[in-house]
C-alpha cells in the first residue's frame, strides 16, 4: 500500500517545513523508497508566477513549465522525485477548478461546499500525484501555519484522507521551540498550543519536529509528549544548522527520525550510507579559500528571491572547495561594482537596475572578470556588447525600450513584424544544442541538453552574423525557430550567458556544469589577482 505523510508547521512560519521535509524524503530515498512530493499552498493565487518575489520569494519553474512554490526547488534539491503540476496545487487553483466544474453543471444542481467538493479536490490531487509517478511513499507539506483561517480546508482534507487510510498516513507537526533569555530556559508552551489547535481540528500528529537554537533535554522532549499526547521517542528536534542547510538530513538520520517513521509505517528501514553528504558538509566547513560573488540584482532584500541561484552558487563552491560570499549588489555607479572575483546578474524583469547591470557587464567584459548572466542577465551580457562591441550606441531589449533603434533583444513577434503573438512566457524545458568548442559545451561535455525557461524575449537573429563576427559566440540554439540559448564572449577567461534558468536543476551532489565552471573561474581570477 502506498504510504503517506503530511507536514504541517505551529508556532512560527519560516521554520523550514519545506526543508525538512525534503530532508526525510531524501533520506526515504536512500532507504530505497520510491516517492513522491506534493506542496499544498493555502493562497489564492492559481500560481505564483505573478506573486512579487519581494513577498514570495522565488518562482520555481518545473520541466512542464508549471510556475510554482520555492519549496519545490528544495525538493529538486535533496531527491530526485519528479517535480510536475501533479507536485503543486494552491487554494486558488482547487477552487478554480470546482468553480470551473460547478459552472459546467457537473454537480447537477447540488449546493456546492468547502465540505465535501473542496476536500474531495484536494484528496484527488494528492492520491494523483503518487499515482503519476508510482511511488512507494507521497511526502505532503501543507503550507501555512496552523491556526491560519486558509489552511482549514487543506487540514480538514489531510483528516479525511487518514480517517480512510488509517494504517497508510502519517501526520509530522513542525513547531518552534524558543529559549527565553530572561527565563533561562526554553518554553514549550507554544508548542502545546499549537498541538491542541491541530487536535481540535481532528488531526493528532504522529511525530513533533521542535526547531530550536540548541539540543532539547530529555525532560524537554517528555514534557512536550506528555502534554501532546505523543511519545517522547517521537519527538525530535531540529537545531539551527550553524553550517549549512545541508547539514539537516545528517541531523534528522542521527536521531533516528526516519527509522521511527519506518516503524510506524510498517515499513522496513534499512541503514544508509550519508558518507557523499557528510563529505559536503565537512567540504563547507574546511573551504580552501573564499571567493566572492558579485550579484548584481533587483530584489536582493528578500533573501529567498534568488534561492535556486544562491544554492546552485553554493554547489559550484561545493565541488571548487571553497567558500563563498555573496555580496548584493543593486548599485548603478560602476566603482561600486568592482572588486569581486566574478559577477552573476540573474534574472528578472522590468527596467529597475538595468543601466547598473550593463555596468556590470562591461567591467566584466573589459577587465576579463568572470560573467555569469542567467536570462535577463543573457540579455545585459549581449546589450552591453551591442553598444561597445559592435558599436550600436542605441542597442537595447525591447523591454526596456520598446522603441529601441538597434532591438538586439526583442519579442519573436517583433523580430516577424507580427502582431499580437508576443507576451505569452517560454516557459518550461527546451532542449538546446550546443556548439563544440565553447565553454558551454566544456562545461556540459554533451552536445545535447535541456534547460527551463521563463522569459518572452529573445536574442534577435537579424543581429546574429555581425555578432559572431565580432566574437560574441552563440554556443546554444535551440533548432525550432533557430533561437539563441547560450551567448559567450569568445575571448574572455568565462563570461556566458544563457537564457535560460540552469540554477533549478543544480544539486549538492551534483552541482550545474555552468555554476561549477563559474566559480572555478572565479577561483582562478581570484588565485591571479593574489599572485598579482
Ligand atoms: N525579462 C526578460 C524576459 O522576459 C528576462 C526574464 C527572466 O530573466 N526570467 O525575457
């Protein structure tokens, strides 16, 4: 029988649900289990791909150009579950649906209701999303905070679903811990509270994960079991990583989580091998040297808004040894740009920072310091090139100026002179072939790839000869319609541009080809400028 576990969260958001679940799923993963992940997103919205990343944080994009939830990208992260539109559903899209069906009059002229239709929807789409991939275990993160208003039907859903499948579910509550300086010690109050409101609402968890800043006592964990109903052996905590995100699989492993969800699951739990995570720990905690990293950006006060990019960063440092700092740069005045070991302009849109990225580029490009620009930051690199390189002062994107003399980056339709068919996303997998010889096929060492995309314009082709000839290498095209993917300049230690986002299929373990080869250039630049 196909197993289930759901996660909720008490106390606090932003305690790292999303995280932790992907931690166990990886660490049921080893253990041989084939699984599944599902996020439930209480919000209206039918996706977030309009939601503002200063709120949100990052749109993650999967291979069937779904616009989803960050969450997924820390799934992609830590397992190889298959990440689709069966991995995601929000509030929005459930009612969406039902209203849709109401509308068709496929319930007959019955009142239609939170309880049953809404409950019944979500039910579906989780039983779906274990059935498209088959897995043995479906792994559910149930956004939002428990007492939350919107997270009720989800909730409500997730107690029917175990009231039929009784043996088959299991239920983790995540809560926070807090050590109270004045009080002198850590106060479990919140977590009690949190408990009695999800047991009000029907659902009596299995396993309680405390976040907290350091070890809870054994008279802790029982003064939570006793007063939450749970056995002390299943209550866990999860310390403040002080090292790195990656360390919480080892964490969880050490104590025992999974063999205790194993155990409740009747399912077998066999030991693992962590040494590969336990070696990228011990990799971030004894670094070589330090590089630093130039990110040059629109929404750098949110720290999620880069996530995936951040992360795919860490991973090439990961695999180089070394150390990473990231320095936000949101500037436009050149002389506060320089002084990193690289530049990394990722993606984005709209006019803000625009002339400060070109900026970035041209420093770059002219003092041989490695560049590394993902989908908008494609079009600076390219832009930039235009107005120095080839001499086309009036170069731009369209999307900046819509009436740019020289459209070196455009809308297809525009580039057709073709009305009404731009403004819809690329969005999704594309595959790209690549051009031997050029630092993106070193990199990947295949001629043949497939990235996402989330973008509407393009490198326009009418641009492409007199570009080539004057070194900017188009080393990716994608065959339909011939579009440029990839654009380096060819005689420069890395600067390259892609337009698509490598950073959300990059992973600890196996870090992007393109973020690996950036910080090792970044750590050559860095290693010249010491001996210099
Ligand atoms: N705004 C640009 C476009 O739509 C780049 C998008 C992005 O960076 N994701 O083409």
């Amino acid at each position: 029988m196909r197993k289930y576990i759901f996660i909720t969260g008490g106390v606090v958001s932003s305690l790292g649900k999303g995280l932790t679940l992907a931690s166990i799923a990886m660490l049921l993963e080893k253990k041989g289990f084939k699984i599944a992940m599902l996020k439930l997103d209480p919000y209206l919205n039918v996706d977030p791909g309009t939601m503002n990343p200063f709120e949100h944080g990052e749109v993650y994009v999967t291979d069937d150009g779904v616009e989803t939830d960050l969450d997924l990208g820390h799934y992609y992260r830590y397992t190889t579950a298959p990440l689709s539109r069966a991995s995601t559903a929000t509030s929005g899209q459930i009612y969406d649906t039902v209203i849709k069906r109401e509308r068709h009059g496929d319930y007959l002229g019955k009142t239609v209701q939170v309880i049953p239709h809404i409950t019944d929807e979500i039910k579906k789409r989780i039983v779906a999303c274990g059935e498209v991939s088959d897995a043995e275990v479906v792994l559910v993160e149930i956004g939002g905070t428990i007492g939350d208003i919107e997270s009720l039907p989800f909730l409500e859903a997730i107690r029917q679903f175990r009231y039929e499948r009784p043996q088959d579910c299991l239920n983790i509550h995540m809560t926070y811990v807090p050590y109270l300086k004045a009080a002198g010690e850590v106060k479990t109050k919140p977590t009690q509270h949190s408990v009695q409101t999800l047991r009000s609402i029907g659902i009596l968890p299995d396993l309680i994960l405390c976040r907290c800043e350091s070890s809870l006592s054994t008279e802790i964990k029982e003064k939570i079991s006793l007063f939450c109903n749970v056995p002390a052996e299943s209550v866990f905590d999860e310390v403040d990583a002080d090292t790195s995100i990656y360390e919480v699989p080892l964490m969880l492993e050490r104590q025992g989580v999974t063999e205790r969800i194993c155990k409740q699951l009747g399912l077998e739990c066999s030991q693992i091998d962590l040494s590969e995570w336990d070696a990228i720990v011990e990799t971030i905690k004894n670094p070589k040297g330090t590089v630093t990293v130039g990110i040059v950006g629109k929404y750098l006060q949110h720290q999620d808004a880069y996530k995936s990019v951040f992360e795919a960063l860490q991973h090439g440092a990961i695999a180089a040894g070394y150390a990473l700092q990231i320095k936000s740069l949101e500037s436009d005045k050149a002389s506060d740009i320089e002084g990193c070991d690289g530049y990394l302009v990722p993606g984005g849109f709209g006019e803000r920072g625009w002339e400060g990225k070109l900026e970035a580029a041209k420093y770059c490009r002219s003092q041989k310091v490695p560049y590394f620009g993902i989908c908008l930051g494609m079009q600076v690199l390219v832009v930039e090139f235009a107005r120095s390189v080839l001499g086309l002062s009036n170069a731009n994107s369209t999307e900046m100026e819509p009436q740019a003399q020289e459209p070196i980056i455009s809308l297809l339709s525009e580039q057709e002179n073709v009305e009404d068919m731009g403004g819809t996303m690329r969005l999704g997998a594309y595959p790209c072939l690549l051009k031997e010889g050029s630092k993106a096929h070193a990199a990947y060492g295949s001629k043949n790839i497939s990235e996402r995309h989330r973008h509407r314009y393009e490198f326009n082709n009418r641009y492409k000869e007199l570009a080539q000839k004057n070194g900017l290498q188009l080393s990716g095209t994608y065959e339909e319609g011939n579009l440029c993917e990839i654009a380096e300049i060819k005689d420069h230690p890395w600067m390259v541009g892609v337009q698509f986002h490598p950073e959300f299929k990059s992973r600890p373990t196996m870090p992007h080809p393109l973020f690996r080869d950036f910080v090792k250039a970044m750590v050559e630049h860095h290693e010249k400028k010491a001996h210099s």
